[in-house]
C-alpha cells in the first residue's frame, strides 16, 4: 500500500516537472496570471499586452511623466500685464507655488536696450491652478509695471534661482516668452476720409427768402436755418497697425471756419472689434452749424482717433488727419 502511493507520487511529479517548461515556452508565467501584474494575456497571439487602468474601472491612476510649462500668452490690456501658462508635457502640473519674472527693456531708434527694469513674484492664479495636458491657466494680472513706448519686454516662469522654489517639469528651456511694443500695444491710424455737406432739400421762393431776410436783419438773428439740412457727415477710414485687437475707441472730428473765432468738435465712439491690420470705415455726423452747405469758406475738419490719448499705442502722432470737404447734392446718408 505504501509503495503505491509513493509511485503515484513519483508518476505526478515527473509530469508536473514535463509540463512546466512547456508553458513556458508558450508566454504563460506565474507573473502573467497574478492579480497584481499590470499585463495581461492574449490568448490568440501569446504576448503580453499592457493592461490601461482608470478610475472608472476601480483601478489605480496612472501618471506616467512630467508637466512642461511655458507662457502661452502675453498681453497688455488696461493698464497691467496678462499672461498665462499651459501645460505641454505628459505628466500633470499640481497646485505649487510657480514665480515668473518680467523683464523690461527700454529700446534707441536703433532698437537697442538703453535701460531695463526687472520685477519678479508669484504667478497667483497659475500656482492654484491645477493643469492637465493641453490645459491653461487663467490670465495672471501684474498692475504695477511702468512700460515705456518703445520697449521689449520678457516674462519667464519657474526660472528663480532660489533652493527650493522651482517645480519639477521636463523642460525648463522654453519658459520664456519675448515681445516688443509692436506686438503688445495697437496702433491707430487715420488713413484718411471726407466731410461730406448735403444740400439743403428746401426749395424757397424768391418773396419767402426776401422775407427771412429781412426778418434776420430786424431781429439781429444771424442763426442758420437747420430745417432743410440732412445728415452732413464725416467719413473716415481708421487702420489698426498693432497687433493686437481692439475693443473700443473714440473719434473726434473739429470743425472750424477759418479767419472765424471759435470751432465745434464732434463725436462719436466705435465699439466693435478692430483686428490687427483691418482697417474701419467710420461716419461721424457733423451739425450745420458750423458745416454749411452754402458756406464757400467751410470748411476746415481735423478727425483725430483716440483724441484724449486713453489707448497706449505703438505710435501715436499717425491718430490726425486734415480732410477735404465734398459738397453734396440732395443726401441723406453716407452709411
């Protein structure tokens, strides 16, 4: 009875050391079958394939890499600095204190740094920020920053010299990002327009213009009879040169009799957006009291764009123009 039980012994363990090569050989382990492996087994082609957890699927989150930060984009808007940070690397960039330091440089004719101006802190709203690939931070705002007109400015992130205060990413070569007025400030131009008069439409007899003549000479009145008037206008054409848009500007236009005491200025404001290099067409309407039809010295008009100089621009003496007076026949509008 013993010695049976021995043989079969001896029978199973001889198979087990035959069969245990042989799935071997055909890509199965002790590792491919285990729970905790990250692989997974095919059963048609034998290879090992990676096995992709998440969350939905109750398995841990991987986070293969490092963030790669850079600024996306710099502007000047308002009176302040904006900028903002994207993540371009693989890994995810967490909430973590991120410094920037902006560069100003103040440039000849000759585009050539004279002077420069530096300011360093923390990027607030990129330090909160918790960024994904691909995703980017909210606008940064930096109020406090003297910005002459002709001018480079540099701005980089995570770039502190000091222990401690950098964030772990892939690539710290591309945190920079340099502009110059050009490309952070707009440019209005007045390429130039017309004052268009319109007739007076009125047709009067030869007794009733005697009669308002008279009647002016009586009563001292030396007003002018704005009934038959319609629509004396301005057009002008306005380019944006800069490169960066705009949202809102006014336009001016001032309107004078020459060897007359006194003048009147008109306005009007533009509110739609003038992208870089588009130029506008824009109508002022101007009043006959000063623009008269039958005026043969009217008249002298001067349009001017952002006259109170609110805009900071990249040039600002192309914002006047001088224009020409047309004389109309019967019009109403120019639009």
């Amino acid at each position: 009875m013993y010695s049976i039980t021995c043989l079969n012994c001896t029978v199973l363990s001889a198979l087990l050391i035959f069969s245990f090569p042989a799935s071997q050989a055909s890509g199965v382990s002790k590792y491919s079958i285990a729970k905790k492996t990250l692989h997974k087994v095919d059963k048609t082609s034998s290879k090992l394939k990676p096995l992709k957890l998440n969350a939905a699927s109750g398995g841990p989150k991987l986070e293969l890499g490092s963030p790669d930060l850079i600024v996306s984009r710099l502007e000047f808007v308002n009176k302040e600095i904006r900028f903002r940070v994207k993540n371009i690397g693989r890994g995810v960039k967490k909430p973590g204190r991120l410094m920037y330091r902006l560069q100003v440089q103040t440039l000849n004719t000759s585009n050539r740094p004279v002077s420069s101006r530096t300011y360093t802190g923390v990027a607030a709203l990129a330090t909160l920020s918790r960024l994904a690939r691909g995703q980017e931070s909210g606008d940064n705002r930096l109020t406090r920053v003297s910005l002459p007109l002709n001018m480079r400015v540099t701005l980089c992130i995570n770039k502190s010299t000091t222990p401690g205060q950098l964030l772990l990413e892939s690539n710290y070569a591309n945190n920079c990002l340099t502009k110059n007025s050009r490309q952070l400030l707009p440019d209005l131009e007045v390429m130039g327009g017309r004052l268009f008069l319109a007739k007076p439409r009125e047709k009067k007899g030869l007794i009733r213009r005697i009669g308002e003549f008279w009647w002016d000479v009586v009563t001292l009145d030396t007003g002018f009879d704005v009934r038959g008037i319609k629509y004396n206008q301005v057009i002008v054409h306005i380019r944006n040169n800069g490169d960066v848009a705009l949202a809102h500007f006014k336009i001016a236009v001032g309107v004078s009799i020459p060897g007359s005491p006194g003048g009147k200025t008109f306005y009007a404001d533009y509110r739609k957006p003038l992208l870089p290099g588009r130029i506008v067409r824009a109508s002022v309407y101007v009043g006959p009291d000063k623009a008269r039809y039958k005026n043969k010295n009217c008249c002298l008009v001067i349009v001017a764009a952002d006259p109170y100089d609110r805009i900071r621009e990249v040039n600002e003496s192309n914002n006047k123009k001088s224009l020409p007076v047309i004389r109309e026949g019967n019009i109403r509008d120019h639009r």
